[in-house]
C-alpha cells in the first residue's frame, strides 16, 4: 500500500510540474512586460504617432525635419514623448528616406550609409533630468523577428501634409540598462503617424 502512495504522489508532483511548465516555444517573441513607462506625448502641433510600446498603448508628438546628405535632400522623423508637457522622456529617431519619391516602403537597417536610398535607420533613447540628459541609448535590433520599417502611405507637398505606418525593434547598446523598466529590447509595434511637412 506504502508503494501506491508513493506513486501517487510522483504522479501527481509530475503532473504538477507539468502544468506549471510556461516556458515559451522556440522562436516565440517573449511576452511583452506589462510594467514600462508610458508618457505623454510631447507637443503634438507638428503631428502624432501612435504605436504599441511592448503591448502598451503609446502616443507620442513627431517632428519631421529635413536635412542634407552627400548632396541628398533627406528626412528623419522625430518621435518624442515628455513629462509634465516640457521634460523629454523618448526620443525615436526614424529617417534617412529621401525627399523625392518619398511615397513608399523603407526596410531599416542597421548602418545607414550615405547611398543607400532606398533604406531608413532608427535610434531610440530614454531621457532624464530636464530632458537633457541621456539615460540609455537603443540601437536598431538586427535579431528582431519582425521586420523593422518605415511606409510612407502619403505625401501631400500642396496639403504639407505627411502620413505613414512603422514597426521598429531596438537593442540597449549598454547592458544594464539605467532602470530597469527601461528593458534591453524595446519595440514599438503597429505604429502610424502624421506630420506636418515644414515649408
């Protein structure tokens, strides 16, 4: 009788061991944490984005700012949010896509090299103090499983007017990270945005 209790309980300890079992199948992306930093977004009279930060809902203000490269007109996205309206907290950076044509697909890719017009490159870093102060910097993640990008669904020179959709995946180049909500993957998922296109 000693030996079909034992049995049982080896079992059932088994059994047990089994259901507690939640280690996630090979190539499954980790689950999102549900404790990270959702901001405001800083001022939003340029244009807004919206995106899934780790499976948080997150929104945040964009400027999109022109510049030049190797006798290349480009843009860059600059994606903020802030504390108290004023302390930036995040900055995404998404650009590099060039100022003709720039309707369409643009994969992300690790180093943006001056030729390359047909890519975009991507930083994302977390702020302190007066917003002056840099915390933690992320660089775009080249093991992410998503493909990372940036689309450009409309390009309205008359309306000055700028739309599109994003995913962008980063790695925190230096590990620990400042805090530890600010985790070593960061990805910012289902993204789109509006902005302004300045004169």
């Amino acid at each position: 009788m000693r030996y079909v209790f034992h049995l049982f309980l080896i079992l059932a300890f088994f059994s047990c061991k089994k259901d507690d079992d939640h280690t996630q199948n090979p190539g499954e992306p980790p689950p999102p944490p549900a404790d990270v930093y959702i901001y405001e977004p800083c001022d939003t009279s340029t244009g807004v984005a919206r995106a899934s930060k780790l499976g948080n809902a997150w929104i945040a203000g964009v400027v999109l700012w022109p510049y030049e490269s190797n006798g290349i007109n480009r843009w860059s996205l600059y994606l903020t949010t802030c504390y108290s309206g004023i302390y930036v907290r995040e900055n995404i950076t998404i650009g590099g896509f060039p100022d003709d044509d720039p309707k369409r697909y643009f994969p992300i890719i690790y180093k943006l090299a001056p030729e390359n017009r047909d890519f975009s490159g991507a930083f994302y870093s977390n702020m302190g103090d007066d917003g002056d102060v840099l915390l933690d910097h992320y660089r775009f993640d080249t093991t992410a499983i998503n493909t990372s990008y940036l689309e450009i669904t409309r390009w309205d020179n008359i309306a000055r007017i700028a739309e599109g959709n994003f995913h962008v995946a980063f790695r925190a180049t230096r590990v620990p990270t400042s805090d530890p909500k600010h985790y070593e993957f960061m990805e910012f998922s289902d993204g789109r945005f509006w902005a302004k296109i300045p004169e």
